[in-house]
C-alpha cells in the first residue's frame, strides 16, 4: 500500500500543512499492518512513535491494575493518535490500542513532529484543537458520570424507602406515596439537601415524581426503577462511546 | 380480587415459579423495591405484555414446579 502524501491534509492536524511537509511525513512514517485485535501499542510503552489510521477500525483502551477495561475512544481512518510523544519528555502510551478489524496505520516518530512544531505554528495549534476538544469531551463524560451516580443513588434511596414505608395512592395508576422531606432523603442517601431538590425538581419536569414538604410521592416507579440502574435514556446517549 | 390486581410479591410467594416468567419476560420484577406495589396489570402495562398470557405462563410454571 502507498500513502498519496495529499491524503494526510484528511488528518485534523495536517489540513493547514504544505504539501513539501505532508511528503516528508509519509517518507518519514512506516506502514504497519495488522489483523482484528492485535495491537499497535499498549498502555505503558515509550510514547516513541504516533499514528494515523489510514484503514480499518481501531479502539484506545485503558486497563486498570485490577484488569478491568475502559474503552476510551474508537478510532476511524485518517485519525491521529498516540502523538502525546510529541509535546511531553519521556512519555509513555496512557492507553492500549487494538485493532477491531483489519487495519493500517502510519507510524511515524514522534521526534519528528515535534521538530517541525518547532517552525510551523499551525500544526501546534491544529494538535492543540484536538486536545482541547478531547479535554471538553471528557469534561462532559466526568460530569454525566458524577450527575449519574448521586441520581441513581437517590433514585435507589426512595425506592427503598417507599418499600417499606410508601403506601399506594388509590385509584391514582401506580402512585406511591413516601411521608419523607427532601432532608431526610437527602440523609438516607447521603448526599445534600441542595443535590435532592435539583435532582427531584428534574424529575418532577419529567413526571416521575411530586415533591411536596415533607411527602414525595412516586409517579412512575419504573421510571425511577431505570434510573437507579443507571438506564436512564436522558443520560444515555447512544452516539457517545462506551466508557 | 382478580388475579390482575395481585401484587408481585404476592404473586412470588403464592408461586415462586413466577420468578423464572418475570425474569423470562425481561422485567425488572424479581427483586424490586416496589413489588408490594406493582400488580400483575402495571406490569404488563410497563412491559407492554399481554395480561392473560403473562397469567397463564405463571400458572404453567407453577404447574410444571410442582
């Protein structure tokens, strides 16, 4: 396979380059082919090269010490990555990737990149965008994360309660009434007064529960059923990544 | 009381078997919080699941539990 040096300009951070230095990368970079869930680098190795995926599909992945994995990001073709290398001294891969079907990159060293950072202003910026844009991605990924967590917590928190305590409303469909204040769910869930009501003024503009002074009363206990198993469809969206 | 209007935990304890029709049907029934509420009729309106049917596999398992 040959790379067409004006193919690069697809990748983010070469779209501004000259064709001279595109050229240049392609003679400097080394083609590595390899087959469905094989590796091109794994988590911890010396950050020396980065790639571009010109074919397949490819997926960064973190492992924990327990040997749990994350999914980080799913690669597609003309994607950069593993070019931390090229801005930090001495860095190490944060992250493992494999390939998910047949695939190609180009490997070129990370040395490289740097030094004609050095004199082209608008491949730093062009690299800076898309840190920035994954700093913002996973910014938005810590937040639905924690917003989930308290959520499914005090979704759990009233379930319980109302199993014990709660008494059905009658001849009002499947209502669920709870002699509880938004304090003590707060406490029983172990979380602030502040989180319960903006969590419960949500979900009552969903219609999933009524929140009155010392009552909360369940309006679609199977809504709150979804929530606390983290099934909620407003937090989950099927564009994004697995985590 | 008609059989719909039974709840769920009284539903698992009058015949246990019943746990393999909820799980089998994909609710979230066995184990719930609020099965001292739920009857059989807000179950198949949440599944979107037939009543009768949903009885009548509650009776069969506990038939062939016997």
């Amino acid at each position: 396979m040959k790379i067409d040096p004006a193919d690069l300009r697809r990748v983010s951070v070469f779209r501004d380059a000259t064709d001279e230095d595109l050229t240049l990368f392609v003679q400097k970079g080394v083609l590595r082919s390899i087959e469905d869930g094989e590796f091109f680098f794994f988590q911890g190795d010396p950050a020396k090269y980065f790639y571009i995926l010109v074919t397949g599909r490819a997926k960064l992945l973190q492992t924990n010490p327990a040997g749990q994995q994350v999914n980080l990001r799913t690669l597609t073709e003309w994607q950069i990555f593993g070019a931390l290398g090229a801005v930090r001294e001495n860095a190490l891969y944060p992250a493992t990737a494999q390939a998910m079907e047949p695939s190609t990159a180009l490997a070129i060293e990370s040395d490289f990149l740097k030094e004609m950072m050095q004199t082209r202003p608008d491949l730093s910026v062009n690299l800076m965008q898309l840190m920035t844009g994954y700093i913002m991605e996973m910014q938005e990924r810590y937040r639905e994360l924690a917003t989930e967590r308290v959520e499914r917590r005090i979704a759990l928190t009233i379930l319980r309660l109302a199993g014990q305590i709660g008494k059905r409303v009658p001849d009002k469909g499947m209502t669920v009434e709870l002699p509880l204040s938004r304090q003590d769910v707060a406490e029983a869930s172990g979380t602030t007064i502040f989180t319960v009501s903006r969590v419960l003024a949500d979900w009552e503009r969903r219609g999933l529960v009524e929140a009155g002074r010392e009552r909360v009363i369940i309006r679609n206990p199977h809504g709150l059923v979804q929530i606390s198993e983290g099934l909620d469809p407003q937090l989950t969206d099927p564009n994004s990544d697995p985590l | 009381m008609s059989d719909f209007q039974v709840t769920v935990d009284k539903v698992l304890q009058r015949w246990p078997q019943a746990f393999w029709v909820f799980m089998k049907n994909k609710t979230k029934c066995p184990g719930c919080f609020m099965q001292s509420f739920c009857t059989l009729t807000d179950v198949a309106e949440t599944y979107q699941l037939s009543r009768e049917n949903l009885i009548s596999e509650i009776v069969d398992a506990s038939d062939k539990g016997k």
